[in-house]
C-alpha cells in the first residue's frame, strides 16, 4: 500500500476545487481537456467525476460533464473549500462515505433553495400577513 504525500494531496485537493468550481459555474466539462489542464491521466479525471463526485449525480452529455441545473451556483466558495478539505482526509475517516457527502450538499443545496431574501421575493400584497405574523411572540414559555 502506498502512501500519498501532503503535496499529492494538496495537488488532488486543489484539482478537486476547481473542477467543483467549474461545476458550479455551469461548465460543460470534457475529461480529457481536465486531464491535460491539470496534468494527470484521464483516469484520473474519471475518477473524480465518477466516484469523489458521485453524491453530486453529474449529467454526462456527449462526453461532457455538467451539474443538474437546479444545482447550478447554490455552492458557494465555503461548500468548495470545505469539500477540499473534506477530500484531502477522506481515506482517514471512513465514515466520510459517498452518502454522508450527498446528504451534506444536498442539505446545503436544500436549504439555499428554501431561504429567500427580500431581493428574491416579491412580497407585494403579502403586508396583511407579514403584520400579522409580527403580532407573535418570538418565543413561548414551555410548561
């Protein structure tokens, strides 16, 4: 068995980032031009498109990959920073699974999708409700 440096890491770590990146931003991205952008074999870009992002369920579109558009830009720079961390220790913690990363993501992709901030909702005729739900209190005593 052998044994990965810190740079090999560092290096799949930050590959890992920026295809994720690319993902996010709506890339169509084509395996053999990652596997020369980033100087690695094109199985290892499989690899990483096919397992180490496996919880993302990337669509293949004529060789291309590409994130489902309902995913597109939810991820910020934090989600693709924690996902490199989380990458680089992977091997050490085996309860990092393929399932605990998707429930992960999807649970921040999830709630970006149910948060609304007034810039994205028009609340126009809602101000009957918005006062009425200002009447309530904040918190309840419990017994």
């Amino acid at each position: 068995m052998s044994k990965k440096s810190t740079s090999d890491r560092d290096a799949v770590g930050y590959r890992l980032a920026h295809i994720l990146a690319k993902l996010n931003q709506g890339q169509k991205l084509d395996p053999q031009e990652l596997a020369d952008e980033f100087n690695v074999t094109l199985r290892s870009i499989q690899r990483d498109l096919n397992d180490r992002f496996a919880f993302l369920s990337l669509q293949k579109v004529d060789g291309r990959y590409c994130l489902q558009s309902r995913f597109l830009g939810k991820l910020t720079l934090r989600d693709v920073e924690q996902f490199a961390n989380l990458a680089g220790v992977r091997g050490l913690f085996p309860s990092l699974s393929t399932e605990f990363l998707r429930d992960l993501f999807d649970s921040r992709i999830q709630n970006a999708l149910l948060i609304k901030g007034h810039e994205y909702e028009d609340l126009g005729g809602k101000e009957i409700t918005f006062n009425r739900l200002l009447k309530y209190p904040t918190s309840s005593p419990r017994s």
